[in-house]
C-alpha cells in the first residue's frame, strides 16, 4: 500500500488567503476531498487526511499526523495569494530524489490539465515540508486575490481539474494500480456520463459517485474517469 497523506491548508479560526469572495480554506478542503475520492479507486493507495472538515489544526498537528501514520508521501493543498497568477508547487529545499522526482510528475500531471500560468518547480523552507519524515509536496493552486484566478477558482469544474491533475500525478509517481475491474477512460469532446455509462454498463449514479462528481458536475476533454 502507498500511504498519501492530504493536508488540505488551513482550516477552522485560520481561513488562510482571502479574496474575491473565496477563503483558501473552503477551496483547499474541496480540492483534497476530491483527490482523496478519486485516490479511492486505486488498489494499492490508502489516504488519511489532516482534516475533514472546517477545523483548526496546527501545523505541528498535521506533521505528527503524518509521521506517526508513516505516511509514504506527505501532498499539502494551498491557494496563494500577494497578486500573482497560476501554479507553483514547493519542496524542501536541498531535497533529492525521489522528492525531485515526485514533483517533477505531480508538476507536469497538473499542468496537463489546469489552465493555469506555470510558476514553476519550486523550494522553501515550509514547517510541513520540513517537519515531514517522508517526501513532501506543497502546492499553490492560483491566486485567491487576482480576479481571473478567482473566477476560475469558484468553477466547480475547475477545482475537479487541480484534483484530477494531483490524483493523476500519484498515480504515475506512485504506480497506483486501479481497483479489480475498475476501468478508467480519457474524456474525449463530445463525451457525456450518460454516453458512457450506456457504453460501459455502468449506472450515472456509480460514475459520478467513483469520479466525486456533485450534483453540478461537467467533464471535459482529458479527464480520467472511472466508468466501471
Ligand atoms: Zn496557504
């Protein structure tokens, strides 16, 4: 089993960045859910999260978490903020592999399929990338404070794309092994649930609940779903 540890950031009395409307703590709990539903149809990636809900964890919490868990890999969800715009991700400064590697994937994974500027590949001395026993990634998921990363932060659609593209970067960095049966497909244009669920055997309701899609739910070409 591949033990990921998801840290969706801040939470509870620390709402993190503000702006536009949006708290990072509301996004990165949504993004983190999402990969961690997603994760749930791979037969070798077990998850345990620093929080599910709206509650104030300390960093030191959330590293002792980790590395009592003995987590395999440590990924900590934020959405940055000072007015810039796009992506960037974060290791621990000096790291080797297989830390380079692991972010080097996840990196290139979520630039596939989020339309975001490309920040780059990044290091910082930040406590859970520092106080993590186990490879550690911190990523920052657009701008809160820069209105067009905002409006594309409060798409429903948009925060499934940064969860597909972290899931699909473990996967890869990890060699996640779908579930018995599982069958993942690439949404192609012109895919819709109902098509591939006629065409799989497979119900709306199971696609949507494997793929963690709301009641809001669209696809878009380049996903990965699970259709049976
Ligand atoms: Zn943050």
């Amino acid at each position: 089993m591949v033990k990921i540890y998801i840290d969706p950031g801040h939470g509870g009395t620390d709402p993190g960045a503000v702006g536009n409307g949006l708290q990072e703590k509301n996004l990165t709990l949504q993004i983190a859910i999402k990969v961690r539903d997603l994760l749930s149809g791979y037969s070798n990636a077990e998850v345990r999260m620093s929080r599910t809900n709206d509650q104030t964890v300390s960093l030191t919490q959330r590293t002792n978490d980790a590395n009592a868990w003995g987590a395999n890999y440590f990924l900590s969800i934020h959405i940055n903020a000072g007015g810039g715009t796009g992506y960037e991700d974060y290791i621990y400064p000096g790291s080797s592999t297989p830390t380079t590697t692991y972010q080097n994937i996840i990196h290139e994974e979520i630039m596939k399929v989020v339309n975001f500027a490309d920040r780059g590949k990044k290091q910082a001395n930040f406590h859970v990338l520092r106080e993590s026993n186990m490879p550690a990634i911190l990523t920052e998921n657009g701008f809160i404070d820069t209105v067009a990363d905002a409006n594309k932060l409060k798409q429903a659609s948009f925060i499934q794309a940064i969860a597909q593209g972290h899931v699909n970067g473990l996967v890869r960095a990890f060699n996640l092994v779908p579930s018995g049966g599982a069958i993942h497909h690439t949404v192609v244009s012109g895919d819709t649930v109902y098509a591939l669920s006629q065409r799989y055997g497979s119900t709306i309701a199971q696609i949507q609940s494997w793929n963690g899609l709301d009641a809001n739910y669209t696809i878009y070409p380049g996903q990965v779903l699970r259709v049976k």
